[in-house]
C-alpha cells in the first residue's frame, strides 16, 4: 500500500496544550473512499485539513501523489489544485452566484477560458442536480443546495482527490440525502475520498474502508461491515454504540 | 471629531460542530460622531432630524426675505467656498481610502515589520489632533516640502483620516468568517487573489456605512483648512464678515450650510445602512 495517493506518516499535531494529533499513519489508494470516524475532538478534522494544509502538522510528513505537502517547499497551490475540499459550513462565496462560484477557480488559477469556465460550470450544476440554479445566489439556497454548489465548486477543478469535513453536519435531515447521493456518485465514478462524517449509510454505501480515531489515533481501520459489525477494540465498540 | 470604533457582533458565526444551520455574521462597524446620525425607525414628522434639517432650510430662506441687507450678500459670497470645501473633502477622502485599505492590510498582515509599521501609523496619527497635524505639515514642513495651502491641508486630512480608514477597513476584513479564505486557498487560490476575489468585495459592503461617516466627519473637519489660507466656506465667510463687521450673520449662515449638507449626508448615509442590513443582497 506505499504507493497510495495519499500517504501520512507518523502526523503530530497540537492547538496550545491539546495534542490534536499523535503520530498518524495512513495511506489512501488511488479511487479508495475512505470515512473517518470518531467523537468530537478526536482530531479527524483536523487529519483532513491537514492533507490541504489548511492546518500545518507540527511533525511528520504527508504525501499526496509525489508531492509532499508538508514540506516547506512544497508548491501547495499546485496541490490544491488537485485535492478539492467540501466544508461543513459550505463556505460558499455570497458575492458571486452559484454559476460564478463554481467558474471563479478555474478562471483565474487554471486560466481557462471563459466561454468554457462558463459551460463546465452549467455542466457541473446539471450534475449535482441544480440546472436551474445558475444565477441564484447562496442566500437563496437551502442548505442542501449550497453544499452540492460546494461540491461542484471543488469539482471545477478536476481534483483527483476529494476531502469532506463533516458536508452534512450542518444539513436538516431531509436535505442530508440530496447531498450523500452527489458523493455516492462519485464515489462510483471512481474519485479517491476522505470523508469525515458519521453517515453510517453512506459508510456502507460507498466506503472500502471506516477509519475509527479517537484522542488523535487511529484505533482501528476496517472495511464498514467488518468495523461495525465485529470492532476489535472496546473503545470502537463503545462509540459504535452511541452512533448506531 | 470623536473617534471610536465600536463593532457590534449581531450574531456569532457558527460554532464549528454544531448543528446549526452557518449563517454569515453579521456585523456593524460605526466610526460615529455621535448624535448625528439620525435613526431611521423614527418616522415622525417632529424626528430630529427633520426639525434640524428642514428648520435649517426654511431658516436659510427665510433670513435674506426678512433682512436682505446682509443675507443676500452673504449669500452671494459665501456659497463660492463650497468649491474648497468638497474639493479638499472629496480628494482627502480618495487618498485617505488608499492608504486605509493599505493601512487595514498591513494591520492584519503576519508580516511582522508590516504590521508594526501599520499599527504605529494609526497610532501616532489618532494620537495627535487634526489641527496640530494641518499646523505641522503647513508651517513646520511646509517650507521644506514647497508646498500650498490646499496641497498641505489636501495631505495633512488624507493621512489623518488614512490612519482611521485603516480601522475601518481592518474592522471590515476581520468581519469575513475564515471559511471563505480557506475555501479560497483550497481551491487553489493565492492569498492575494483571495483578498481581491472574495475577502475585499464583502468587506466594502460591511465599511460603506462607516465610511460614509467618516466623509461627513471630514466634509466638517475640513473647515479647519480655512486657517491654512484655503478659500473655504468658513474662510469666505470669516472675509465677508471681517469687511462688512457682520460677524453673527455671516457665521449664521455658515453654519447653516453646514448643518444642511451633515444632515443631508447623513441621512443619506442611515438610509445606506438601512437597505445593507435589510436587504443586504449582492445582487439588485
């Protein structure tokens, strides 16, 4: 598994005197969709923002492709470029539509033409189910709407790694499902994912892997039906319990 | 002027975790000198603002028709000031933008030598009163820097104000959730395509309103240029009224103008604020 598209080794991470991090390894294949699971504070969001370097790693070193990204000369807009990032909050731009949203990246980091940032962006609204959405603005979308703007957005710039941080957290029950089919989608077209979530559903939809952390470690790593059905560890067990 | 930053957080940003839906902050920056802006929810007829403000223009009417003897001279002469007045207002108020959002930029900078050199400015510059300011750059520099009365009192307001534009503005960046930078950054963006793309176009929408106040401040502060040789209205008044002994009519209707254009401005400004808050939309 060395050869994975993403690769941790050994993350260590601290906010002030709170160890958000200890010592992480990972390796994530080339279309694996991985969920990351664990409870608040377990340093799972953290991990995720780290692989974009959102969050810089107090040591250790992360790999994407042959890029390492926590390298201080590392050229980290280049990786951006090819690791999209879906955000709990959506963080969707409310000075531009959803159109302009989407088609802003690649015109002005991939320099790509108008007419054609234009007609990807209508494309990529088609495809999250949002055709007619083209000039609404984020305020003038339901949450789960604005999240499958955020998706087409990071998908404008053909990453071939996608990262979601909780996308449905902040989502009303009846839009949770609008946005797990856009990511169950991809998940079948082949796209590598790392997703922090507790969708359980999705987990078994879509998952090769459940990675379970809690006070930044991994505990243990499994295929869905395998971790939640037979957990190795009691602390495993015990969360499961609360979630399941 | 009375210079205070006051930030009001109307509604927290999402805590991250939490359940509840994100909804952008909202937040209200006034850089005030106090009373004058009028509140927009009193619709009454006897508001303050319309007694002052239309008991102001019937005044203004009503004197030269009462005593045109001195009013309509006075009226006559003293309007031409006006030229100076907004001149010096509105390009003061251009250069003052340019070096507060400098200013703003450098105050949040992580560059250390940056935002020290920033955070100085602001405050030697709030620290020493705009007519001791206008006196040094005319009479102290002046002479070294050949410059003219308009020329010193045009840069001595720009760097006044430049120093609490740059408030405003670092007021303003702050008021934009991180989110959006890092949702800037991890679609590949640079930091400054981030600023100019996504952080700047919602902060004007946050300062507009206190940077409306800030040009009614200065459109009264810029009457102190009058002692700078700069034929203003106050100055064009402060003539008439040394030649003909006039003393209170002249400043009678001096102040009047005054008053009208603050109260006019103002109005304008609390109206701004108003349709912002409401329907604070990008697009209409």
């Amino acid at each position: 598994m060395d050869n994975g598209i993403i690769r941790i080794k050994d993350a260590c991470k601290h906010f002030g005197a709170v160890q958000a991090l200890r010592g992480v390894d990972l390796v994530i294949a080339k279309g694996e969709v991985v969920l990351v699971i664990g409870p608040s504070g377990s340093g799972k969001s953290t991990l995720l923002r780290c692989v974009n370097r959102l969050e810089h790693l107090d040591s250790g070193e992360i790999w994407v492709e042959d890029d390492c990204v926590t390298s201080p000369h590392a050229n980290i807009r280049k990786i951006r470029e090819e690791v999209g990032m879906v955000f709990q909050s959506f963080n969707l731009f409310p000075h531009l539509s959803a159109a302009q949203n989407i088609s802003l990246s690649p015109l002005i980091v991939l320099r790509e033409d108008k007419a054609e940032a234009q007609e990807r962006a209508r494309a990529l609204l088609a495809r999250v189910g949002l055709a007619d959405k083209e000039y609404s603005y984020p305020e003038q979308l339901s949450g789960g709407q604005q999240q499958r703007v955020a998706i087409a957005r990071a998908l404008a710039m053909r990453p071939k790694i996608m990262l979601f941080d909780e996308p449905t957290s902040a989502l009303d029950p009846e839009m949770i499902k609008e946005v797990l089919d856009v990511m169950l989608d991809l998940a079948k077209e082949g796209m590598t994912m790392m997703v922090v979530s507790h969708e359980m559903g999705f987990a078994r939809a879509a998952a090769d892997r459940v990675v379970f952390m809690d006070e930044g470690q991994i505990i243990e790593a499994a295929p869905p039906d395998e971790l939640f059905a037979h957990p190795k560890e009691e602390r495993t067990q015990r969360f499961l319990n609360h979630i399941l | 002027m009375s210079d205070f930053l006051r930030i009001g957080k109307r509604k927290a940003p999402p805590a991250s975790g939490s359940a509840a839906p994100p909804a952008l902050p909202h937040f209200n920056i006034n850089v005030t000198d106090g009373t004058l802006i009028p509140s927009t929810g009193d619709k009454s007829i006897l508001s303050a603002w319309n007694i002052s403000f239309f008991g102001a223009i019937a005044a203004i009417i009503i004197l030269p028709i009462l005593s045109p003897k001195p009013y309509l001279d006075i009226l006559a002469v003293v309007p031409d000031g006006l030229v100076a007045t907004f001149g010096v207002t509105i390009v003061s108020i251009l250069f003052a933008l340019v070096l507060g959002l400098l200013t703003g930029l450098g105050r949040i900078a992580k560059t250390k030598p940056i935002n020290l050199i920033a955070t100085i400015y602001v405050e030697v510059i709030r620290g020493i009163p705009l007519l001791v300011q206008l006196f040094y750059i005319y009479y102290a520099l002046g002479p070294l820097l050949h410059l003219k009365g308009p020329a010193s009192a045009v840069m001595a307001m720009s760097i006044c104000y430049g120093a609490y534009m740059g408030e405003i503005f670092r007021a303003g960046i702050q008021s934009i959730p991180k989110g959006q930078m890092e949702a800037a950054l991890a679609l590949g963006m640079s930091r400054t395509q981030a600023l100019w793309r996504i952080i700047l176009p919602q902060t004007v929408k946050v300062i507009l309103p206190p940077i409306g106040n800030e040009f009614i401040a200065l459109l009264k502060d810029s009457s102190l240029v009058s002692i700078l040789a700069v034929a203003d209205l106050l100055r064009r008044g402060r003539e008439y009224a040394s030649t003909t002994f006039n003393y209170l009519q002249s400043f009678t209707i001096v102040a009047l103008i005054y008053l009208i254009m603050t109260l006019f401005f103002s109005r304008l400004v609390g109206i701004m604020e108003t349709r912002l808050r409401n329907h604070g939309q990008w697009h209409n």
